[in-house]
C-alpha cells in the first residue's frame, strides 16, 4: 500500500544542532560524515534520551542545500553524469533545482516493499501502468538513511541495508518489475546495545560508530533541559538564537567539503594509522581506510591541509571501537582497548 | 548531594502500614483523614501521603492542562471500572471535541500514516485516499490498549508522533508480570506512569477537578516560569534517583508549570515542583539516592508500628521510605533539592527495591510476534502468494490477483478494456519469518561445585552471545539453589546485559532441582508464547535434595524432579543434560532419560564445549 514516507527533511522547526549540549564525539562524527560521505555511515549507541534523533534531525536541517535533477525521483547529481539513474541518463533535459539534502528515517517494521520500492499499486489500479514506485533506498539517495533501534532492525532488511549499503545501488526484481537505481547514503543508526548486538556484517558497514552517554553532572543536564524547554516554548524565537551559530556550523562544513581533496597524508601519519590498526588485529584493510579519511575529514573541518597525529588520535576511538575482534571473555570495553592501543603507540 | 531522612513524627504508626497500603474497603470506610487533592491547589503532602487514586487524578488534571507538552501518560491496569473511571475522567477535563482515538495493535501502516484505500479505489477506479489515525489525532488523545504487547514497529511510529508534538499519547498497560512492560521507547517519552492496579474500585472519587480550572489553568500556562532553582533541583533529583534519560526532568518541568497553572502561580512554587517530582520522577527511578547514614538513622528509630523482625521480607521493605516533608516554609535552593527528593521518596511504592530489581532485568521490548506461532504477515520473506483480503497487514500481490481474475472475464461481462475483478480475486503475498531460538541454560547453582558450573555456564553463555546474532539466537539463564529458582539472565541477545547480569553470581545451598525445572519450564512455555523456539540446557548432577514445598528428604525431591521432568518432556522442549558429576551419575542418566534429553557427561565442562552442544540441540 502506499504510504506516506516519513521524512525528516526538510524540517523547519528542527532543533538547532549548535544548541545541543555535550556529545561532541557524536556531533564530531556526524560532521566528518556530511563532509566526506564515503566514510561510510554513523552508529550511535547508548542510552534513551541522550538526544541521538535530536541530532540527527538537526543536521538534516543544518545541512547545506544541494542540486538535484528536475524531476528525478532518486536526487541525481546533475554534474555528475557517472552516477545517473536509467530516467536520467534517457533524458534530454538536465535542468537543475535546489532542494534540501534528504535525511530519510527507517522506521522499525517497515515492510520490504516501503524500503526498496514496488510496483505502483495506485497507477497500476486506476491507469493500468506498471510503474515503480520507488521506496526510502531511492529517497535517500545522496542523503542519509536514518535508522533508529537499528539493532532491532529485522534480518531481511539488515541482509537489504548491507548489500545495498556497499553496492550503492538497489536492485528491484518482483512484482513483475526490474528496476536499478542508484542508492548511495550516509547510514546514521542508532540504538541502545542492552536491547540487542548489532549483527558484524551490518557493524562492519558503519564507518564510524560513537558511545553516548547522559552526562551526569547536573550542570549539563540543566543546559539541556533548560534549551529543550525554552525551544518547546517558542520554536522560531530559539531558532533564531542559534540561526548564527548553526550558520558558522554550516560554513565549516562547506569548507571542509571545498578543502578535502587538497587534505595531505603524509608517510610517517599512514604509517601510525596502520600500526595502530595492526596493534588492535582489526579485520581487513577497511579500518585503516576510514580511519585516515576520517582524520582527512576531521583535518579538513578544522581547516587544515594536511593531517596530524591529533587528527589521528580523536577519530581513532570513532573508526575503530566496532571493529575490533569480539573476546567475550575480555571484560574491558572496546573504547579502552583502543585507548590502551593509542596509549602504546603515541605515547600518553 | 546531602539527603537527611526528616525524623518520623512520633506516635503515628508509620512502619508498613500508613504508607500506600493497597486500599481495602475497610479502609476506605475507616474515619482515617483520607487525602483528598484539593482543588485548584495541588495536595500537599501531609499526614498521609496520597493514595495511588489521588495521584491518578493529579496526573489527570496536569495531563489535560498540557496534553502535548506532557506527551500523555502510561496507564497500568488491568481492563476495569477504575481505568474507565480516569478515562472518562480525563476526557471531561479536555476540551469538547479533542480527538479521541484508538489504535489497535495490528494497525496496517497504511492505516496508521494514511494511504491508499484500496477497495474503495478499487470501486472506484480512481484513487481514494485514507486518512491516517495519527492525522486524525492530531493535537488529540490517542490509546494504545495492551500496549505491553506493541510492536517495536508500532512503538517507533508513535515514538516519532510524539516527538514532533503533534499529539498526546495514553499507553494503556495491562502487563501483569514484571516483566511485561510497555515499549520503553514510548514509556520514556511519557510524563505519567500512572498505576492504578492497585486501586480498588470502591475506592471514592474524592474531590475532583473541575474542567473550567482546567480550562483557566490551560489559558495560564504559557506565562508560567519556572526559577533556575527549580530545574536545578528537578535535575539534581532525576540524577540522584539514577535517571538516565534527560527527558525525564523536562518532563517533570512540564508537569510542574501545569500544577503551577492550575493552582494559579505565575512561577513554578515548591509544591508544584513537589507534585512533578512525586508523578514523574518517582515512579521512573531505578535506584534509591545514596543515603550518607540516612538508613541507620532509620532502623534504630523507636517505631511503635512493627517491632517484630520479618524473617523473609522483600527486599525493598528494607528501605522504607520516609514521610514526605513539610514544605510550609520557604526553602532555600539547595533544600528544595532535598524537599524534592523525599517527595519522590515518599510517593515510591512498598517494595520499590524489588521492584527496581525487576526493572533492572526486564525484557527490554516485547518480541515483534504477538502471542502463539510466529505471526503471518508482511515481516520476513515472501513466499509465495495466497488468497486473501490484503485490508489487513498484507500487501495486494497485484499479478497474481490478475491472474485470478483473468478467467473470469467473460462470464463478469468486462468490456472497454476494463477489467472486472472481485474481492474474491485478491491475493495477498505470503511471508516467512523464523522463529528465534532462545536456549535457557538451567544451572544448578547448590553446594560445593557451584561456583565452578556458574563459571562454566556464564562463559558458555558469553560465547555463546557473541556468535548469537548470526544466528538471531537469544539465551536466558536460570539458576536453582536453597529453596528457590531464579532467572538471572532473562532472554536476550545483548552480550552487554548479560555480562552484567551474570558477573555476580550466587552459590551455595541444597538442590531444589524440581523447583529448577519447573521455572525452565515456566520460561520456556513463556518465550514460546512469544513466537520463539526454547531448548533447555541443565548443568546438573541430577541429584536433589529439597522438594518442590522447600524440605529437605532426597526421595520427596527426587520424585518431585522426575514429575518436573516429566511436564517438560509431556511441553516437547528440546533438551540437553549436561551432567556435571565427576563420573557419570545414574541419578542424571535416568532424569535424561525422563526429560527424552540428550545426556552429554561433562565432568570438566569448558565454556567453548558447552556452547557447540548448546548450539546443535533443537536444530
């Protein structure tokens, strides 16, 4: 049945991402992925209530605008003629329009048909078209897939997510249609780890994965309450307050994506990258992968052209925390172990 | 933060018994003062704290004051007179007209976010569209009955309603256990746990709020302001009784401008902030504060109401919690903290310890499946399609209902091209889901050997856990000593909890090994009515010493565990005896034989064994 999606972009009255309090490794992480999306998604576990949706949702509105094919249901780059979709690549007419970058949520029990697309009830009954009608994958295309409770997400979708997270495209084959469109998101999840392990394969996929935690000084938790509440109170008039704040935000953001290419890594940065790798046996090649091009983007958002072992050393608990061989019997958390990994290699 | 118990006021007999006894009739009757909330003033508390009714009714009044700041309430009760009673009372208070709606458990999505009606577009040949129940509700009330069994779909969809503020939620819990509770995804983002189960239902009204103070209250809430003060305090005793989520003290701030409104402040006074705490923050603590001494102070106090000693009382009678303090002076910041904490001391129920315990180890969110076989549906695979009314959770498989229709054609008369296709033609797409499998380990926890099994069992566990997600596999465990059996480990997948749950292990004690069985058998038919497959696994010596009444005498125990064994082989549950006596024992080989069990001896179990025979059973 078609259904409305739930969206969140563009949304208006959303929080102001300057204003949330604390977890500046979550905002950390969440802004190296909108500078260099290839990083590879977001997990974000921890507790209820430590604002984790706040923060996604306030990103997507933070998020500068992008350009979009006129017309195209998957937000094809018109710029970019490699990555079209089949309607784009048979159209004549490349017109270009400015939309907000799609931030899509994945709820919990949607059915396969809302996430990948399916034929077009509605115009097959009333037209008699086969048409496709394409699902949250395509609405989320050059944008981010928002999955919360993703450690609740079923097995059959979990199997979707993973193949079309590494593909960057979705393959539709049922109801009589054959369809392929480009699906190329930042995957955000989110969840709390009492309720469930994510399953390796799908925690391999993200790029970068943050422990968050209540603060629990009363202080900070004062903060919060009192900005939530004063936002409750009168939405335009808060947003207003922090409009300039999320505006340099946003700057930052611009520039590091105009000053990534030009980001060095010089030798000696790669070589502690990989033996910090090696120190905690991480599997396969993709740790040291996201962790220099996160310490490029994290290098980048502070304006620097090349990066440094500081880079370095704050996105390592981010990249690498989740990949980590699981040992059940050691009773240290992965955090630790990196830091203790760190420890050894950089020197306290 | 510094917590001073207040002393008890002497002569009253404040032991067990005033303090929120489940209301008898003959109680009701009795000249007691009963507390009665007086209107528009909120109830201070005074001599009694309020009944459970009382608060109820507070929670009401605050609840239509702000209907969508609040986000609503959670309601656990059972069906009855008295949860008919606060909902008619609640929906007096609102404002004619506020939007009312019910929203089943197995509400389609289509149904719920709105979209297509299919047989009206069928009929019609053009598209009809549905409104959504969400739509409908908007800046309403909606009810979520047997909410303890929502859907984590169900719950996500609502828990995004709430917060874009849209509308107000009432979670209609009637869990009877400990551990059946309301999404917790919901359950955080509610101002009100309200619990009426223990409310009798002659219990009297008492004074009720009048919906034009409502109505006024609600004019007034948009000027209230609440001190700095104050929501330091809200937030130092949301800290201090172990709150994690921080939604919880704006809760109670929204609470506390409402009680303010309603009683006609401009600025949010101690008892506002009094009220909020005792109906928001107190029923959600999950620990009692630290008490520098506070407890000694407590125990020797010359209490005239219960001098005799409990030989086995629940835990959290233990910690009985003072009377709420006077608030008649004005307090000073740091005490209003303290005034705060003991109000929401004082508003926790008898036994609160136990209960915090339960909290603590309950199933996080209630399996997708509803009772019985795993539910068909839209989840899983398709497989295959069937004939059907896709107006439920399923989807129309549009080829195949063609299909269907397509002979027919002729005789229905279809000319100009259109089609002529029946309800009877409709198919719906099949779908498949497996069912968890959930392995209980049932360890023998007694005697001398104990310590040594509980290691073995909590590694095999662990190893266990850590592969259990490829397999979409949960484990439980539960173990028997003394005179009881208990479950340390409730079903999960969470490697996480269960290193908590199991890094403290008791041992020691005879061997109820009936009482064993008998809770393996309780959770297993427990999670099999959760849509999950159980096997067991026992790491005992099949010897017995305390039968199923808690006495000793090995042949009453021994008889009363082969009828245990008996019942679970009669359920069909796969099991696996891991006999842990050094040699192996007649006594464990005859029990296996009872359970139709696969026997493996095991004299010197090692985690990684265990766990790969753990593994095959029931597959």
């Amino acid at each position: 049945m078609t259904t409305q999606p739930a969206r969140l972009a563009p949304q208006r009255d959303a929080f102001p991402f300057a204003a949330i309090v604390g977890q500046d490794e979550m905002k950390q992480a969440l802004l190296i992925a909108a500078t260099d999306p290839s990083i590879g998604g977001v997990l974000v576990f921890g507790d209820r209530g430590t604002g984790k949706s706040t923060a996604v949702r306030a990103l997507a509105a933070l998020l500068p605008p992008m350009q979009a094919v006129q017309g195209c249901r998957y937000n094809c780059d018109p710029a970019r003629p490699t990555a079209w979709c089949d309607d784009c690549a048979a159209r004549p007419d490349h017109a270009a329009h400015t939309m907000p970058v799609p931030v899509v949520d994945l709820p919990l029990g949607a059915t396969e048909d809302r996430v990948v697309g399916a034929l077009d009830l509605e115009r097959a009954l009333t037209r008699g078209e086969k048409a496709f009608e394409p699902g949250l994958l395509a609405r989320a295309n050059r944008g981010f897939l928002y999955i919360d409770e993703v450690n609740l997400l079923e097995d059959h979708l979990v199997d979707l997510l993973i193949d079309v997270a590494a593909s960057g495209e979705n393959v539709v084959e049922r109801e009589g249609l054959s369809v392929r469109h480009p699906a190329r998101f930042v995957l955000v999840g989110s969840g709390n780890p009492e309720e469930g392990e994510l399953r390796p394969q799908l925690l391999d996929r993200f790029g970068l994965s943050v422990e968050v935690r209540t603060p629990e000084d009363v202080p900070s938790r004062i903060a919060i309450v009192r900005r939530r509440d004063s936002y409750d109170r009168d939405r335009p008039a808060f947003q207003q307050e922090w409009s300039a704040a999320d505006a340099e935000v946003r700057a930052r953001i611009t520039a590091a994506r105009a000053l990534l290419p030009g980001v060095e890594v010089d030798d000696a940065v790669l070589e502690q990258a990989t033996r910090l790798c090696m120190a905690l046996g991480t599997d396969g090649l993709r740790a040291e992968l996201t962790l220099l091009r996160a310490a490029r983007a994290l290098a980048a958002l502070d304006g620097a052209t090349a990066v440094e072992t500081s880079h370095l050393t704050r996105v390592a608990p981010s990249a690498l925390r989740h990949r980590l061989r699981r040992d059940p019997l050691d009773e240290a958390g992965s955090t630790t172990r990196v830091t203790r990994a760190m420890a050894e290699q950089f020197g306290p | 933060m510094s917590t001073r118990l207040l002393p008890l006021p002497p002569g009253e007999g404040r032991g067990e018994g005033a303090f929120a006894t489940p209301p008898s009739p003959a109680r009701t009757e009795a000249p007691t003062p009963l507390q009665t909330p007086p209107n528009p003033n909120p109830p201070l508390p005074q001599d009694a704290p309020p009944t459970p009714w009382a608060d109820a009714v507070q929670a009401a009044a605050l609840l239509a004051v702000d209907p969508i700041g609040t986000s609503g309430a959670s309601l656990r009760a059972g069906h009855g007179p008295v949860r008919t009673r606060w909902l008619a009372l609640l929906r007096a208070l609102l404002p004619d007209g506020t939007p009312w709606r019910k929203v089943p458990l197995n509400i389609p999505d289509a149904r719920l976010l709105g979209g297509l009606d299919l047989a009206a577009t069928l009929a019609a040949g053009r598209p009809v569209a549905e409104r959504g129940l969400l739509a409908e509700a908007a800046s309403g009330v909606l009810l979520l009955p047997m909410a303890e069994r929502a859907p984590a779909g169900l719950a996500a969809r609502l828990a995004t309603a709430l917060d874009a503020g849209t509308l107000s939620l009432l979670v209609l819990d009637e869990g009877a256990a400990d551990d059946e509770q309301a999404p917790s995804a919901l359950m955080d983002r509610l101002a009100f746990h309200v619990k009426l189960s223990d409310v009798g239902a002659r219990e009297p009204e008492g004074d009720l709020p009048a919906a034009d103070d409502i109505a006024a209250a609600r004019l007034r809430l948009p000027a209230v302001q609440a001190t700095d003060a104050t929501l330091q305090s809200l937030c130092a005793v949301a800290v201090a009784l172990g709150i994690a989520s921080v939604r919880a003290p704006l809760l109670a701030l929204r609470a506390a401008c409402a009680a303010a409104a309603l009683a006609g402040h401009s600025e949010v006074s101690t008892e506002d902030a009094t009220l909020a705490c005792r109906l928001v923050l107190a029923p959600r603590a999950t620990r009692l504060p630290v008490q520098d001494a506070a407890p000694d102070e407590d125990e020797p106090q010359p209490d005239p109401a219960p001098p005799e000693p409990q030989p086995d009382p629940d835990p959290g009678q233990g910690a009985d919690p003072p009377p709420a303090p006077d608030t008649g002076e004005a307090p000073a910041p740091g005490a209003l903290e303290d005034i705060l904490l003991q109000a929401s001391l004082a508003a926790m129920p008898q036994g609160m310890l136990a209960l915090l315990q339960a909290r603590a180890l309950r199933q996080p969110a209630p399996a997708s499946g509803t009772s019985g076989a795993p539910q068909p549906g839209r989840r899983g695979r398709p497989a295959g399609t069937r004939a059907g009314d896709p107006r439920g959770a399923e989807r129309l498989n549009l080829i195949e209902t063609l299909r269907a229709a397509a002979p027919w054609q002729r005789i229905r008369g279809a000319t100009g091209g259109r089609l002529q296709i029946r309800r009877t033609d409709f198919r719906v797409t099949r779908h498949i889901q497996r069912a968890e499998t959930t392995t209980i380990f049932v360890v023998d926890a007694s005697g001398s050997s104990a310590l040594n099994r509980l290691a073995e069992a909590k590694g095999a566990v662990e190893l266990l856990l850590a592969e259990c997600y490829v397999r979409r596999d949960q484990v439980a465990v539960l173990a028997f000593r003394g005179t009881g059996a208990q479950v340390l480990l409730p079903p999960t997948r969470s490697l996480v909890r269960a290193k908590r749950s199991l890094s403290a292990l008791p041992g020691g004690g005879g061997t109820p090994l009936a009482t064993g069985l008998d809770a393996g058998l309780l959770l297993a038919d427990s999670v099999r009515r959760r849509g999950g497959t159980p096997t067991l696994v026992l790491l005992t010596d099949g010897r017995s010493n305390v039968a199923r009444d808690g006495r000793g005498g090995r042949a009453r125990a021994e008889a009363d565990a082969l009828q245990a064994a008996r019942a679970i082989r009669v359920a069909g549950i796969g099991t696996l005896l891991v006999d842990t006596s050094p040699r192996p024992a007649a006594a464990a080989q005859r029990l296996a034989e009872t359970l139709a069990a696969r026997y493996l001896p095991l004299p010197y179990a090692n985690p990684a064994t265990l766990s790969l025979a753990a593994g095959r059973i029931g597959r």
